[in-house]
C-alpha cells in the first residue's frame, strides 16, 4: 500500500509533522474512503496473485522471512539465521485459515523488548515485526495498518512521526529509521495518561500505590520498582474493564465509560496527570483499538469477548485464526463503512473526554476551594495547567 525509501522515510516524516503529530491519531481531511477501499481491494487481489505464482514456482512461505526455493533451501531458515525470530511483514496466507501461518504466537524471550502500545506488542510476539522488538524498520508499522487492520497508514504514521521527533527513532545517515518498540515509553511520545490497563506515567508511586509495604522491599527511589509498575498492566484497571463485561462480551461502549472513569479518577489521585488535546485523540482511538480490530463480524464492529480482551492485554496476543476482515470476508465487507465507524468513534470519544474532564476539574477545584475556605487560606487557581 505504501512503500517509504530509506532516504525518503525521515523527509516524510518531516514534511508530515503538522498534520500528523499536531492532530495525533485524527484521519486527515484529504482521506478519500472510496479511493482506499479500491486500494485495499487491489492490495488484497494482487497478494493472492503472488501467492498463487509462488506455489506454481514451488516456492515455499519460512516461517519468518522471505518465500524460499523449496527444492534447494527447504521449509526453514538456516538455525545460524534464527530465522524465526526476524520480521516478516507479510502474512502467512490470504486465507483466514493460513493469514497467521507462520506467525504463531511466541511470548517474548528476556531481552526482547515491549513497548506500552499492545497492538506494536502484538506485531512482536506474533513476528510481523521482528521478534526482539528491536531494530524494527519504523514505517513498518504504518504499512502494518492495512495488512493487519484494513485501516489506511495514515492512522500509524502519527506514531512514527511522534517517535522520530521525540528521539525514540533512531534515524541513520541514509534517512533509514529504526526503532526498539520499548523506547516508545520515554516521554514525551506515543504513551499518554489515561492508558487503558498501564498506570499513568508521572503517577507518585506510594506503598498503597505500588501495593509494596517498605517490610517487603518497598523503596521510593528504587528505579527497578519504578520501572517494573510502569511497564506492568494494573491488574486492578484491567478488572475494572472486565467488569463491565455482560454475556461474555466486551463493547465500544463498555471502553468508553471505562475511559470516562480513569480521567475521573487519573484527575482525583494524580496530581501530574496530564491530559492536552493531543492526548485526547490518541486516547480516543486507543479505546476502539481492541474490538474494532480484532473483532470477526462483518458488519458489527461494536463488541468483543471478554475473553479475547484480556488475553489480548494479558499476553499481547491475537486471538485465534485472526484475520482482517478483508480477507475474511472478502468483497462482502464494507471497509468504507468500518473507517466511517471508527472515526465516528473516535470523534465521540473526544467529545466524552473533554467534557469530563472539564467536570472533574471543576469538581476538584470546586472541593480544594471549599477546604482552603475552611482553613482561611486564599482559594487556588485553575487547574489550568492539566
């Protein structure tokens, strides 16, 4: 779908900053629906064209890496290689039954590295990108978009964009762009507050907080606890989404109260909590993210099962015999319909998080002057700085 140079790469990026990075994950105004669903179903014909030529030339698909000559290399990779732990963008088959061919899950080894976005995760363990997590080729992942999702790019090119400018992305001579997928956690960047299931970043982290009494080893400055929260799920949001959960499935709408309640609660007990418009729309789309992709309806993109989610956060996983509905449905599906979807979703969610938040900024301003009218001090100032 799109094919970024090396040389290219790091001048797109440039040239896209204002549009990518100052609207965050927003589609851009010049998004024509109708023009990318005739893209993606040519994207779609031309893989079966290339897996028909490859079978007829008796090649084979590696489990990681590019088709080989069966009759002179064999079905795997040279073990020197470790051929299964590189990157292989393209899917196993254009089937549902073989998309995820030789892309099995496999958790991450120690060493590898995971970064706070689940979807990226998901690439990793399942080898789309390589395995380690490291030296992934940046742009990769806005291809990945289509491949994996029938979504355009252009709706991960704002976390390239945002990783090259942070200085997560390693960018050589030649414009190539690398990056290791743990270093989307620096800030600022891709991680946001309000995360989903992850702690926010600033949080103060106290005993009660950590759930670290100082008998057990509980140490304010200890870097390696620090770190090890952080990048840990909360158990304790991931079972509040869960709970939501009614007959087993897990909605949009289940994802947006569940959104409301940690800026409710992300205002109460974080005093860094941070939350700019920017923020708003990544988390927007985060919110869907889960059950619009990963979902295997046609046409209800709405819900997903409860089991599927927390396999999902729990081990960055896809569910089984997952494939974009493109390729399961084939010209059935309404891809125009399905962008249309996320984006009225996305907008809802916008609009939802900034009238919360403003509420609960005014609720907290509101119960902070009523104690410092109490105690005779002066009353605060807006709580502008969030």
């Amino acid at each position: 779908m799109v094919s970024l140079s090396k040389a290219s790469s790091i001048l797109f990026a440039a040239s896209s900053i204002s549009s990518h990075v100052a609207n965050a994950h927003l589609m851009p105004k010049d998004f024509d629906p109708a023009e990318f669903a005739v893209r993606l179903k040519k994207f779609r014909a031309d893989a079966k064209i290339k897996e028909a030529k490859n079978k007829a030339n008796g090649k084979v698909r590696l489990t990681q890496g590019k088709a080989s000559d069966s009759k002179s290399a064999g079905a795997t990779a040279p073990a020197s290689a470790d051929a299964s732990r590189i990157g292989n963008p393209e899917p196993g088959g254009t089937t549902p039954e073989t998309f995820l061919d030789g892309h099995e899950f496999i958790p991450p080894q120690e060493g590898d590295s995971r970064g706070p976005c689940p979807i990226i995760n998901c690439m990793a363990n399942h080898g789309f990108i390589n395995r380690s997590g490291q030296d992934v080729p940046a742009f990769i992942l806005a291809e990945l978009a289509t491949t994996l999702f029938d979504l355009p790019p252009t709706m991960f090119l704002p976390v390239v964009n945002m990783a090259i400018f942070a200085g997560q992305v390693i960018v050589a001579e030649n414009g190539e762009t690398t990056l290791d997928i743990e270093r989307l956690w620096s800030r600022p960047g891709e991680e946001r507050d309000a995360s989903q299931v992850f702690p926010n970043p600033l949080r103060v982290l106290t005993e009660e907080v950590l759930g670290i009494p100082e008998s057990e080893g509980f140490e304010p400055s200890n870097e390696e606890t620090f770190t090890n929260f952080r990048y840990t799920v909360d158990e304790d949001l991931l079972q509040k989404l869960l709970a939501r959960s009614t007959d087993g499935v897990l909605t949009i709408r289940d994802h947006q109260e569940h959104l409301k309640d940690r800026i409710r609660d992300s205002i109460e007990t974080d005093i860094f909590f941070n939350f700019s418009e920017e923020s708003m729309a990544v988390a927007a789309n985060q919110y869907l993210f889960p059950v619009m992709l990963m979902g295997d309806q046609l046409d209800d993109f709405s819900f997903l099962s409860t089991d599927t989610i927390e396999t999902f956060w729990r081990q960055f996983r896809f569910p089984e015999g997952f494939a974009p509905r493109s390729v399961r449905f084939g010209a059935a599906f309404d891809v125009t319909a399905f962008n249309e979807a996320r984006q009225a979703w996305q907008t809802a969610n916008i609009e939802n998080a900034e009238e919360v938040f403003e509420e609960a900024k005014g609720e907290v301003k509101e119960e902070k002057d009523e104690e410092e009218s109490e105690s005779g001090t002066p009353p605060s100032a807006d709580l502008a700085t969030m």
